[in-house]
C-alpha cells in the first residue's frame, strides 16, 4: 500500500472516528460514575439531616434529665437519712415504753 495524501486522510478519518468513540464510551463511563456519587452524597445528605435531628432531640431530651437530676437531689437534701431515721425510732420507742409506765 502506497501512502499517498488519499490513503492517509483514509487512514486518519478511521482513526479520529475510532478515538471519537473511545472518547464518547469514556465520557458516558465517567458521567454514569459521577451520577453514582452524586446519588450517594444525596442518600448522605439524608442521613447527615437525620443525625442532626436525633442529636437536637437527644440533647433536648440531655437538657430535661439535668432538671429532673436537679429537683431529686433538691429532694434528697430534704430527707432524713437511714442513720437518723434509726435514732429516732429509738427515740420514739424510749419515749413510748417511758409513757406505758407512767
């Protein structure tokens, strides 16, 4: 085969029509890709606005169990212990048997 202008803009049409191709299949290659992750940032999206959700709701949640714990131990001072409740059951059995005997 003899090169010669014809036969080569033959050749060179072949071969820009083949590298054309090649270019279209990767282009749909990396656009099928970049839709993938596209979908997958959208799907995290998603999750991401849920967490945030159950985070606000646990620390609302967080901010009651502070009061409650505040109001109980608020209680608690108030109250006798067991030792003290011990000395006056004492106390009131000693004065009762002293009132049986009077």
């Amino acid at each position: 085969m003899e090169i010669n202008e014809k036969n080569l803009e033959k050749v060179l049409k072949k071969q820009r029509e083949e590298y054309q191709r090649y270019l279209g299949a990767l282009t749909d290659g990396f656009e099928s890709q970049v839709k993938l992750i596209a979908e997958s940032m959208i799907g995290i999206q998603g999750q991401l606005v849920s967490i945030k959700e159950m985070v606000a709701k646990n620390t609302e949640d967080l901010e009651m169990i502070k009061m409650d714990i505040h109001i109980v131990r608020n209680d608690l001072k108030e109250k006798i212990g067991r030792d003290e409740l011990n000395v006056l059951e004492k106390r009131v059995a000693f004065l009762e048997k002293k009132l049986q005997r009077t």
